[in-house]
C-alpha cells in the first residue's frame, strides 16, 4: 500500500501529463521551478495533505479528481474513502 505521499506525486504526475503540460509549465502555475516538480512526482521531496489545494488548483482539478484514480486500498489507509 502506498503513503499519501506517493499517492500524491503519482496522481500529479499523472494529470499534468494528461494535461500535456511541462513540469516547467506546472511550476510556473505553482510557483517553483521544473526541478521542483520533478523531485515532487519522483518522490523525493516531501508533499503533505497541505499541498493538495495548490496542486489542484494548479492542475484546474478537485480533490476528489486528484484521487479519483487512486487505488481504493490506499485510499483507505490514508482515511481517504
């Protein structure tokens, strides 16, 4: 089972690729560089339940379609469902 975290930096990967954006592109949304971006989706910079807003807002998504494609077993874990 995978951590908030993870579940995170997956979904936003995912949708800024479904959005055909940059990660240069999502971190002028977000206000950091594409560098930043990319620690965020690989994983290796922390992200927390604080982060979420600003990563859907960025994206032009809710939570609720951040996590859509979560699994439901995670979800779950992280008291999300």
């Amino acid at each position: 089972m995978a951590d908030l975290q993870t579940v995170i930096a997956a979904n936003v990967r995912s949708e800024r690729a479904r959005l055909k954006l940059t990660q240069r592109q999502l971190g002028e949304r977000l206000g950091v560089s594409g560098d930043t971006v990319s620690d965020i989706e690989s994983g290796q910079r922390t992200t927390t339940a604080n982060d979420i807003p600003r990563f859907c807002e960025a994206l032009g998504i809710t939570i609720t379609e951040l996590f859509a494609r979560a699994e439901p077993d995670d979800l779950g874990v992280m008291g999300l469902q």
